[in-house]
C-alpha cells in the first residue's frame, strides 16, 4: 500500500498528491508521484478532480513540497476514498 501525502492550497481550489513510484525500473534514485488536481464541490465530499502527473526524484519532490509550503499551501489528511 503506498502512502500519500496531500497539500491543499490557501483558498481550498487546489490540491497535490506526493506518492512514492514504486514500479520504477530505476536502480539507483528513488521517484515520487506529484499529481495536482482541482476541488470541485464542497472540500471532502467529491473527490478532487485530478489534472496533471509529475514524476520528479525524490530530492526535487522534496524541493517541490518545501516551495509549496512556503508558499502557503497545507498538509491535510486524505478525506477522499480511491483518490
């Protein structure tokens, strides 16, 4: 089971999914998963409307997440269900 990890922007419109790449062929970096998406609906009840896939390594992955947060962007906890 891979373990995500969500951002939600300032203003609740926009959200990022970090996940770990476990099916990469790569022996010597590890990848993460950066997809983006749009809220629709009210925050929890419509899953969100996912609209792009990044696949970057796990140090720019990790240069991505700090931009975001300084950025104003916030970790949540999953509320949606198969995202």
């Amino acid at each position: 089971m891979t373990q995500d990890f969500w951002l939600i922007n300032s203003n609740h419109s926009g959200v990022k999914r970090f996940s770990k790449n476990n099916q990469n062929k790569d022996k010597f970096f590890e990848y993460m998963f950066i997809d983006s998406g749009r809220i629709l609906g009210v925050l929890g009840k419509e899953s969100p409307l996912m609209t792009t896939r990044e696949e970057l390594k796990v140090d720019k992955a990790r240069d991505e997440w700090k931009k975001l947060v300084a950025q104003g962007w916030k970790r949540i906890k999953p509320v949606w269900e198969n995202s």
